[in-house]
C-alpha cells in the first residue's frame, strides 16, 4: 500500500487529493493546524475513525512554522510521496501579512524539504507552485517564461521554487513544482473571487443580501476545474523523471467575464447587484495570466475536460444547492458526464 503525506489536506486541492488517493487504494496523512473550532468541512465525507480497523486516513496536527515537528512527521510516516500544498494562500492577504506568508508560504518549504533529506527515506516530493510567479510577465507564460512575482506570496512562492529545485539538484531527491494556474470548485475558500461570486448569486436569488463588492474586474485568469489539477500533481510524482511543469486551460477569461456567466446563468442581471470597491484592489496587480501547458501534454498527456463555463455553473449549481434553493442543474449535470465518477456525488459547497 503506497503512503501519502498531504500538508493543507483540510483546503480546496487536499481534501480532492485525499479524496483520489484514497480512491486509488494509497493509506493517507494528513498534516492540519490546531484550532478552537472544527476546520476539516471539506473532509468530512472521507474522514476514518482511526480506531476502526483498515481506517486509511490519518491526520495529525503540526504546522509548516514548526521544523521539528515536520521531521518527526516524516520519519514517523516515511511517506511514499509527499504533496506540499499547505501555504498562506491568499494573495490580498499577504499584502496585509507579508511576514507570516513569507514564513509558511517560503520557509515552510525549506522546512520540510529539510525534514526529508535529514530523515534519510527515499520519498518523492510535490511543491504546489502558483501561476502567481510569473506577475508581469506577458502571456503566454510557459516553463521558460521569466518570473516576475507581483506580491509577497508570489515572492514566497517563488523561494519555494528555487529551494524544491535546489534540494533536487543538490540532494538528488525527487521533487517537482507544479505551476498551477487558477483552478477552482464548489470547495473554494469563500473568500477567493471566484466563491465569493458564485455565493454571492445564490444569496442574491435567495433574498439574502443584495450587493457584491469587488475590486479589479478587467484582471484575466486562467481559470480550470481543481479535480482535474490534482490529478496532474499524481502524474508528476508518477513520472520516470522529475520534471517542473505548467498546469493549465490555455484559456483566459476576465473577472467581468467570470461574473456575467454566473449571474446570467442563475437568471440575474449582475449590473443591478455588483460595485467596484478600491480596497479589493492589490498595491501591485497582475493583469493577464495564460498558460502554456504543452509541456503537460506532451510529458503526461494531460488534456483538461471541464470548460469556463462548465466550471462556472457546477459552482452556482452547488451553491445554490446549499441554500436549498433547485440549481438549474447544467453544471453538476456537465461534471457528470465529464466522467469524474469519483467526485460527482460528492461535490459539496466549502
């Protein structure tokens, strides 16, 4: 049985992850932080009572500021593959905060690719890059695309990088970055534009609030279906050779773009519900972000399935489904028979 340590398995892309491992027969560990109140939603149609026998999911508390114990972790796990995905992951936020983003985001991955070397165990290694680092550089943005990180998580992301290709220069150990474009679900943070969109219409036709704030709507993104991305992350752990890669639609769609379709698809007229507010802008914005994924094509013959306006509507349906309120349908419907048999009856808001 293949062994799998997951580090922010309780957000949008571990809990999937969790979910397609534990599909695929691996025993999975989880890394979570220690809070007051219950943070594993996401986790909840998966979680094990780890005194049942054969119970396969296993998480344990710990954090990325905490060196020791991640090299307790990983010599106590001596997990096949390890998919580092934990961060301070908003990138408003990390204006507000650049210290602590630095710190998790930055040196939590030195912290952990630290734990592995010195424990000795022959593991491969996944580091969660982000589109983020390429900023200002003009689309498209490939493997050979400079970098030009436009904030403090990019900039954190971006030593995050270079140590995951130091460690594997120096120490000879398998790991990787996938540069992951934007990617989203009905399991997004409800704080990430694209959930606080597709919220926001589900409470507007339910009667319960009237108006969305947001910041720049001209911003382009590449935006895909998180199912699909996860995959990618086992295909680069799977894969004879370490490579970095550029995950992503080829296809870019503007904010404006993102809230037309949702609001027109829930039968709504988004000019009479959404206002510009200038503190959602960034100091320092990145204006158009498109991938080059010929790369994944070629090395894992990775094709994404799941269309903008497919992503879109599987969103309001499931928000809206959360309200109690009959989604037209056409999303889940589309997910469906897109074949993502192993997500399609659990796809569950936040």
């Amino acid at each position: 049985m293949s062994r799998a340590l997951i580090t922010g398995i309780t957000g949008q892309d571990g809990s999937y992850l969790a979910e397609l491992l534990l599909h695929r027969g691996y025993e999975v560990h989880g890394l979570i932080r220690r809070a007051s109140t219950f943070n594993t939603q996401r986790l909840e149609h998966i979680y094990q009572d780890p005194h049942v026998e054969d119970t396969r999911l296993f998480l344990h508390y710990g954090d990325l500021a905490d060196a020791g114990r991640l090299t307790n972790l990983v010599y106590e796990i001596q997990p096949d593959e390890i998919y580092n995905l934990g961060a301070q992951s908003h990138v408003r936020v990390s204006f507000d905060m650049p210290e602590y983003t630095g710190d998790v985001t930055g040196l939590g991955v030195a912290r952990l690719l630290e734990a592995v070397r010195r424990s000795g165990i022959k593991t491969r290694y996944y580091q969660a890059s982000s589109s983020e680092l390429f900023g200002a550089a003009p689309p498209p943005q490939s493997e050979s695309t400079p970098f030009m990180p436009q904030s403090p998580y990019a900039a954190a992301k971006l030593y995050a990088y270079w140590m995951t290709t130091n460690y594997r220069n120096a120490y000879n150990l398998f790991a990787v970055n996938g540069i992951l474009f934007n990617h989203e679900s009905p399991r997004r943070g409800e704080t990430f534009v694209t959930r606080k969109i597709t919220r926001a219409v589900a409470r507007i036709r339910k009667g319960l609030q009237k108006k969305l704030y947001l910041g720049n709507l001209e911003a382009r993104r590449d935006w895909g279906f998180a199912p699909e991305y996860v995959e990618c992350m086992t295909l680069l752990l799977q894969h004879d050779t370490p490579e970095d890669v550029v995950i992503g639609t080829g296809e870019s769609r503007s904010v404006r773009e993102f809230v037309e379709e949702s609001f027109s698809y829930a039968g709504l007229d988004w000019r009479e519900h959404v206002e510009i507010d200038p503190r959602y802008f960034r100091p320092t914005e990145v204006d158009h972000l498109l991938a080059d994924a010929s790369k994944a094509r070629r090395l894992l013959g990775w094709e994404p399935r799941v269309t903008f306006r497919e992503l879109v509507r599987i969103m309001v349906d499931c928000d809206l489904a959360a309200l109690g309120e009959t989604p037209p349908g056409a999303g889940v419907h589309a997910l469906r028979k897109k074949g993502f048999g192993w997500t399609a009856n659990r796809i569950t808001p936040g």
